[in-house]
C-alpha cells in the first residue's frame, strides 16, 4: 500500500510494535488488516499449545483501519501478556457456534450468570440461587 510522507503504513505500525515488545505484529492481506501473534489454540483445535497464527480484523487497510490495527494489536499484546485473552470475541459468530451443542450453551450462560450477576454471594449461596432461577424451574434444565 503506497501511502505519502508522514502517514501511517504498516512498517511504520510494526517498528513502534516491535520496539515496544508488544508480540503482535500488523499484516496486510489484499484489502485487509489482520493480526500475527502467537496465541492459545482456537476453540475447537486439537493443537495444545500456543503457535504463531492470524486474526482477523474484518478491517480495510485504510488510514482509520492501520489505527484501529495497532490499537487492537496493543491490546491483544496486553492481554497475551496477563494471560488472559480469549479468541471469542475475534471468531466469527458462526465459526464459534459450529460444535457447541445446548449444554454447552447452558454451561457458558451458568458460569457468565455467576460471575456477573452474583459477585458478593458466598458460591453456595450462588448455585443455590442458580438452580432456583434457572436450573431447578426447567428454564434451562
């Protein structure tokens, strides 16, 4: 991408990155931006360990995007550092739906509920409440 003096490009995104030892580096791909690092395997994978692998940015390579890109690089390479980031919110909605089956949506919505919505409760208290809700009326059960 032939951009003009002084403006953003992604060899200029990547030397701050690298100097900055984010571990995440910018790629262009035909119009668009993704993101190379090494990360925890996909949901779904069979790999057990981190490898060197791509996310996609759904972004064009465009001033606003190469912004963006380095933004979410930064923030990725945050949450690679304290070791909890989560593919979820860079997978594709049904990329991320394919083999899950209803009791792991129930598993997921049950440990989202209790963490959010029942903080200061001691987790008896919690699983007790959880069951009334939910589990025990046949909501979900």
């Amino acid at each position: 991408m032939a951009l003009e003096k002084g403006t953003l490009s992604v060899e200029t995104i990547n030397e701050r990155l690298r100097s900055a030892q984010v571990g995440v580096f910018v790629e262009q791909k035909g119009k668009r931006l993704y993101l190379h690092a090494t990360l925890p395997p996909k949901p779904g994978s069979k790999k057990t360990k981190p490898h060197q692998q791509f996310v996609s940015l759904q972004i064009y390579a465009n001033p606003a995007g190469l912004m963006r890109a380095e933004a979410e690089a930064r923030k990725i390479g945050g949450l690679i550092a304290c070791k909890e980031f989560d593919w979820i919110p860079y997978l594709r909605q049904s990329a991320y739906v394919q083999g899950m089956c209803c009791k792991d949506w129930v598993a997921r919505f049950k440990k989202y509920y209790l963490t959010t919505n029942l903080p200061s409760r001691d987790s008896v208290q919690a699983e007790l409440l959880w069951r009334k809700r939910y589990y025990s009326s046949r909501q979900l059960g």
